[in-house]
C-alpha cells in the first residue's frame, strides 16, 4: 500500500521521471494561489488530479487534490483540474491548509 501512496504523490509532484510520466505544467495564478494541474494516466483516460499553492511566511504551503473525473487527453484534464482548484479556492480559502 505504501508504493501506491508514493506513485500517487510522485505523480503529483511532477516526479517519477518515467517516459510515460506527463511533463510538470505551469500553475496558474488565481486570488493569490498557485493552482498546479498534474493529471495522471488512469486505467479509463486522464485522472484530474493538481496542487494548489499559496506563499506564506513559514514558507510555501499545499493542497493536493485528486477529484473521479477522467478525461481522453491530459490536457483536458489539465483544464479540468485548473477549474477545480478555482471552486476549492473559492469555496475553502485557506482552510484547504488546516
């Protein structure tokens, strides 16, 4: 179980540096956070998956999110994930963090 959670996290992160692995993608700024998309490869397509990121005085903090959608591209899922991590900033704000 311990290897799924880091395949997942190495996914996340943008590491794993496979060849099948997806290149890192740009954040996006929104309100004051960094939204990271990082879509994976999933058994039916593209998993939405990202990071939100937001600079604080103890130094970065982050919220990773994996959401059931799948799409036939990453970037679809890219897309999808960008416009998630919006609805969670603007439902949560910082409480993602807590």
């Amino acid at each position: 179980m311990a290897s799924f959670w880091q395949g997942l996290w190495n996914r996340l992160a943008g590491g794993g540096g496979g060849a099948a692995e997806p290149a890192r993608r740009e954040a996006v700024e929104y309100k004051g956070y960094r939204i990271r998309p990082a879509p994976y490869a999933a058994a039916s397509g593209f998993q939405t998956a990202g990071v939100i990121e937001k600079d604080a005085a103890e130094g970065v903090k982050e919220h990773q999110f994996i959401r059931a959608e799948t799409h036939p591209t990453a970037d679809e899922a890219a897309s999808f994930a960008i416009a998630k991590g919006k609805q969670i900033i603007d439902q949560q704000g910082d409480r993602i963090f807590g």
